[in-house]
C-alpha cells in the first residue's frame, strides 16, 4: 500500500535527568500515544491517529551512549541540538509501482544514488556530497531484512572502538547530524 509520511519537528522540547542519565524528547503538546520500546535504551511515542506522528522519545544512558560518539551532544551542547532538530523535515515514501522505499531529511535537490547494499542506496548531494537520505528496492520481498542491515551497520559504527571505521560511518553522521541517531533509527524501524 503506497504512504508518504511527512513530519517537522518544529515544536521539540526536552527534558534531561542527569541522575537516572535519561533525555526525553517530546514533539509538541502532549497527546495519547503507544510507547514502543526498541531497545533496552530506546522508547519510541506514536500518536494512534492517522496519520500516524512521532510524538516523543525517551533515550535511557543518553551521556554513556553518546559520550564516545558524538560529545558535543551531551547536556552542555543539548540546547543547540535540540534547536538544529526543529529545522529537520522528514519524508518517507512507498510506491507500490516501484516497490521502493525512500527516506530523507530534506527538500529535494540534485543528487545521485550510491550503493551501500544489494538493493538499498545513499542518497548524496552533487553539489557537496552530503547525505540526504536513503533508497530501499524490492521492498516487499526484501525490505526487513535490508532495514536490518542498515540498522546493525549504523550501531556497529556507533559502537566501535575508537579509530575503527566501517562502511556506515557516512551514513551514521548524517542520521546524527540530522536528527541525532536514535529519533532517525526509531523512524526507520516503525
């Protein structure tokens, strides 16, 4: 069944227990809503309703998981980054025509697809090489299992040990410098 699923972000707020190390988010008023626990470290918010919005998170260990990776996401820069993700846009997209899935954080511009695995691409920028987003073919026979793949290569980037590199760390940056790794990861996964 074809979706486009568009969400901003413009309403964020967040809240950090430093004692518990557990950073809420949540994406405008407070409505009802479905938790879905992704992780051990993870809480996903949905409203019911359709169309179906994200409307919070909860990230349980936000210094430990971020300390490593990305520190100036920590609480002292957490302001600034909460600010940067009320400019995010987000669009998904499925075409039944095409059987194709497509995610990014941004308006259209020109770009090219690069190959990350058998049938899932990177959307990149001509003009400066960013990623814009990502690119998922055959999803209906294949599309969980490529989710997957994407999914374990960003958290084997996340949590390698330092100097290490591996194929997804492109990719990983943009997820985090758009919209901080876990609120992207959760979308992806829904």
């Amino acid at each position: 069944m074809a979706f486009v699923i568009e969400q901003e972000f413009a309403a964020v707020e967040h809240s950090y227990d430093s004692e518990g190390d557990v950073l809420y988010l949540s994406f405008g008023p407070p409505v009802p809503a479905v938790s879905l626990v992704l992780e051990d470290w993870l809480i996903l918010r949905l409203s019911p309703g359709v169309p179906t919005r994200f409307v919070g998170m909860t990230l349980i260990g936000f210094k430990k998981l971020f300390s490593n990776i990305r520190p100036d996401l920590l609480v002292e820069e957490l302001p600034a980054s909460v600010e940067r993700l009320k400019r995010v846009r987000f669009v998904a997209h499925y075409s039944d025509e095409s059987d194709t899935f497509t995610f990014r954080f941004e308006n259209e511009e020109p770009a090219y697809y690069e190959r990350f695995g058998e049938n899932i691409y990177l959307e990149r920028a001509i003009l400066d090489n960013h990623i814009l987003g990502l690119k998922i073919t055959d999803y209906t026979p294949r599309g969980d299992a490529s989710i997957r793949e994407v999914l374990s290569a960003i958290l084997d980037s996340l949590f390698a040990a330092p100097g290490t590199t591996y194929p997804a760390d492109a990719l990983t940056r943009a997820f985090l410098e758009h919209l901080d790794i876990s609120r992207f990861l959760t979308m992806l996964a829904a």
